[in-house]
C-alpha cells in the first residue's frame, strides 16, 4: 500500500476513536447535567454496558498513551497549516497524558495526593472531573480534525493540479 494511503487509513482509524471518544464525553455530560444521573453513574455508552470499565483508570491511561502516541507516530504526515493544529493537539494531549499519568499512579500505587479521597490529577482539583475531561477530549479532538481537514484539503488540491498540469 502507498504510504501517502496507508497514512489517509491510519488516520481515518486514529479520528474515528478520537470522535469515538469524545463522544463518550459528551453522553457522560449529557448523563450528568439533563438526564440528572449521579456523577459515578454517568459513564456514557460503554459504561452502560460495562461500568466496571469506566472506573478503571486502565481504560483512560491506556487511551492517553494511544492518543499521545498516534500523535507522534503521524506527526510526520503533516506539514504547513495543518502541522501547527497538530502540533497544538501534541502539546495539549502530553500535559492530558500527565494528568493520567498521575491518576494511574494514585490508582495502582495505593495512595493519595493533596488529601483528596479519590485519584485527582493537577486541574481536578479545581474543576468537577466530568467537566475537565470534556474540555481536554474537546480541546485535543478539535485540533486534530481541523488539522485532518487542511491536510486533505491541501491534498486534493494537490491532486487537481496534477491533473490539470497532465491535461495541459
């Protein structure tokens, strides 16, 4: 496969989980703040049907680190306007990756920072966690489709000028 397309599946794969994702958000919010569920019982669609996963701090780890690492490993398929929204979404998505990161730990090490009752990352403690997760899935997910935009965008008119200059 042409690298040119194994880059347009990679990344139509990596944009349907990051939508996939940011979905999820937006039902947990949806849950929470129309339909009135208590916030630990807001856990969006999966959680419907498994909520023991929502409440693992594997889940949202794991995704972080497949997010950052997508980031990376396509980093190189970008260039001109379109990097700068990537490049956004990198920086965003590393201090997002922290923040799990220090959830993880709490979760699998056994202890507490800041004398909270619960693993709380740096930004929960002054923001409701529902709340700051669908800023920071919002704030990483935008970026990224405008960044898959402007590549596809310059690509196809790449590809009208190829055609035009074989025409002529």
């Amino acid at each position: 496969m042409h690298s040119e397309r194994r880059n347009d599946l990679i990344l139509k794969i990596f944009a349907f989980l990051m939508v996939a994702h940011w979905s999820e958000h937006l039902v947990q919010g949806y849950q929470v703040w129309v339909l009135g569920y208590e916030r630990h019982h807001a856990g969006g669609i999966l959680g419907q049907f498994f909520p023991w996963l929502m409440h693992s701090e594997w889940l949202h780890f794991a995704y972080a680190v497949l997010t950052f690492a997508g980031l990376v490993v396509l980093y190189r398929a970008f260039a001109g306007p379109a990097l700068v929204w990537w490049k956004a979404a990198l920086v965003i998505q590393a201090w997002h990756l922290v923040e799990h990161s220090l959830l993880f730990a709490q979760a699998q090490g056994g202890f507490l920072l800041w004398g909270a009752k619960e693993p709380t990352s740096v930004l929960q403690l002054f923001f409701p966690r529902i709340e700051l997760h669908l800023f920071y899935n919002s704030v990483v997910t935008v970026p990224i489709v405008v960044a898959m935009l402007l590549r596809w965008k310059s690509a196809a008119a790449q590809h009208t000028e190829a055609v035009s200059a074989e025409a002529a």
